[in-house]
C-alpha cells in the first residue's frame, strides 16, 4: 500500500473515531441533562385492621431516557403535627417504559401500635393528620441513583371496635325440646368517623355453651363518636342436648353470654373488618 494511500486511511480512521467520541459525550450530555419526574397522585388506606393498615401512595414517574427505568427502592417518613410516628424504606421493582410514563402504587406499612406509642395523645377511634416525606430512588442510566422527593398529607384513622352487648333474650318458644327467639344486640361506633355496619359473623355462648355460630347481613348505619344501631340475632336450637342446667337458666331471667365476631363495616376510609368480644349478662324473656 503506498505511504500517501495509508496516510489518507489513518487520518479518516481518526477523524471517525473522533465523530462517534464527539456524539458518544453529546449523547451523554444530553442523557445527564435529562431528569425523571415523580408526582403523588392519590393515597388510599387498604387491609385495615386493629393493628395495622398498609397506606398506598400512588405515583406517577415519568421517564424521559431512551431506555426502561429501574425503579429501586422507597424511603419515607410520616408524622404527624410535627411529631414522627413512622420512618424507614421498602425495596422495589419493574421498570418505567423508555419515553414514557407509569404509575406505580407505594406501599407503607402503619402500624398502630407504634403509633399509639409515639403519639401520647392519640387513642384509638381517633383521626390524625399525616404529613409524609417519601424519596422514590431510580436507576438512572449514565447517572446512577436518583432519588425523587415527594411530599402528600392526609388523614389516617386509629379505628376501635364497636361496642356491642346483648340487650334482651326474646323466646318464642322455650321447651325442653325447643328453644327459639332472637337476641337484641346493641352496637356503638366509638370511633370519630361514620361506620356503616354491613355484615356480622358471630359465635354466642350462653353460660358455657355455644348457641348460634351464623352470620347476618342488617345493614345498619352508625354515625361518629357514638352513633348506635340494634341488630337481631336469630336463635334456634334444643336445650336438651346441654342438660336441664342450661334450660333453667334460659327461663331464669338474666344469664351469662359471651360474644364473639367479626364485624365488616364500611368507613370514609375504606372497608375494615374488625374483631369484636363481649361478655355480660343479659335479661332472658319469654
């Protein structure tokens, strides 16, 4: 090959070379100039219970690289008028489509409990106030990890149980052979929003022995901070299966229950389904 011919070959191999590394730092550049964005778009309560909730954040990110982006992990922290009750950081996957746009639910875990701890003066049936602080990380191509900051407040109930207890025992038939009514149940709401009582799973003893084991769908509305409601509880079964014990006590007048249930109500907040006890005396009439 002639001196000049590979003299000419070299300079264009440089001079190529130098282009792609020119459009390799610009394309660089432009992937370093350019930022994902997140925002919060809704928060919702879910799995509520006595203990614990989860509260779901939801988040839209956007993407503005060529390429997926990984999501990879939560932190947060909540308070409440000025007061942390809940810190700490949840790892998490999928990705975000190249140039474009998803929304990805947050999960906190809340527990009550802890809560309860680090608010004095809260207790339960109660509704606070949150302000959260979340930092949603990605891997960002040509960059590394990118922490989003977001903020959301809201409110965060600390549900309590209904009280309940059994007003009346009402026998229309009361025989060694047959014992039939029903029991008056009282419910009230001792939390400071509405519950709409819609289902209610239940096991009765009377004295020792387990009478009814059903469930009744009454929906019954229960207003806030002591809205209360009466339910009917069918009762039907034979006295002499436990022994002549039990049958005096029927007709003696009041005797001993005990309660048991689970109640599924309705609230602002969501659906909750939560335990109920009782144990009392009740007045037996036939």
């Amino acid at each position: 090959m002639a001196h000049g011919t590979l003299r000419r070959l070299l300079t264009a191999t440089v001079l190529c070379a130098l282009v792609l590394t020119v459009a390799g730092c610009a394309q660089l550049q432009s992937m370093v100039a350019l930022r994902p964005s997140a925002s919060v778009t809704g928060a919702k309560l879910s799995d509520i219970g006595l203990q614990q909730a989860t509260l779901l954040f939801d988040v839209a990110v956007n993407n503005p690289y060529s390429v997926p982006l990984p999501l990879s992990n939560l932190d947060y922290s909540l308070a409440s008028r000025g007061q942390p009750f809940l810190s700490g950081k949840a790892a998490l996957q999928g990705t975000v489509p190249a140039q474009g746009a998803k929304t990805v639910s947050l999960p906190v875990a809340i527990s009550y409990v802890e809560l309860l701890k680090a608010l004095k003066d809260v207790k339960p049936g109660a509704v606070v106030p949150y302000a959260a602080e979340l930092g949603l990380s990605v891997d960002a191509p040509a960059v590394g990890v990118l922490r989003l900051p977001l903020k959301k407040s809201g409110d965060l109930p600390v549900p309590t149980a209904p009280d309940v207890k059994i007003a009346e025992l009402r026998w229309d038939t009361l025989t060694l052979a047959q014992a039939s009514g029903h029991a008056t149940l009282e419910v009230v709401n001792r939390n400071q929003f509405p519950a709409n009582l819609a289902r209610f799973a239940y096991a009765l003893s009377l004295g020792d022995v387990e009478v009814a084991n059903s469930a009744i769908e009454q929906p019954t509305a229960l207003a806030a901070n002591g809205g209360a409601g009466t339910l009917q509880i069918p009762l039907s079964f034979s006295p002499q299966q436990f022994g002549l014990a039990v049958f005096r006590m029927l007709s003696g007048g009041h005797m001993g229950y005990k309660l048991k249930g689970i109640a599924d109500i309705g609230t602002p907040y969501g659906k909750m389904s939560l335990p109920l006890e009782q144990t009392g005396q009740a007045k037996s009439r036939y």
